[in-house]
C-alpha cells in the first residue's frame, strides 16, 4: 500500500507519489482555480488528523508538491516551479537511496 510509511522508503515509489501530487495540482487549477491550494491544505489537514500515524511532515510535502503543480498549471513562474520539484525529487531520491 503506498498509504504506509514504508513504502514511501523506496526512491521510486517516493518520486512517483510526488509527481503524482505535481500533476493533481496542475490539472485541478484548470478545473477549479487557485480554490486547489487551500481545499488540498485542508484536505491533508483532515488526513493527517484522522491518521493513526500523525505525518504531518508528509502532509506539509504533499501540499507544496500540489501548489508547485498549479504554479505551473497557472502559468505563474512554471520554470521556478519545475526547478523547486527537480530539486525535492532529487535529495528525496538521494536520501532513500543510501
């Protein structure tokens, strides 16, 4: 399940959730607007209170993946955008991989 904390250990898993969450800010800007920023903030608000695990660390990253995501849906510095998710995948990757 990639629900659990373990499996957010392995790089690929790991980046393909981020892009995953990339894409969902990007595509719900087209449909519903800068509303996507605070409707995720508080949607993983809820999932991590409602969590037994309490990551609030991965709701926070979840949330910044979403918001870059509609920075570039939006148009709004797309290449800023794309440089902050290059960077977060990269050490992400890099932090698993040892």
């Amino acid at each position: 399940s990639i629900l659990t904390p373990e499996a957010h250990s392995d790089s690929y898993v790991w980046g393909a959730v981020l892009l995953a969450h990339v894409a969902i800010g990007c595509m719900a800007w087209l449909f519903i607007g800068w509303w996507i920023v605070p409707a995720y903030v508080a949607w993983e608000v809820g999932a991590a209170a409602l969590s037994r695990l309490r990551l609030y660390w991965d709701a926070a990253l979840d949330w910044c993946a979403v918001a870059l995501g509609a920075c570039m849906g939006a148009g709004f510095y797309p290449r800023a955008a794309v440089a902050a998710v290059l960077m977060i995948l990269a050490v992400g990757y890099w932090v698993r991989r040892r």
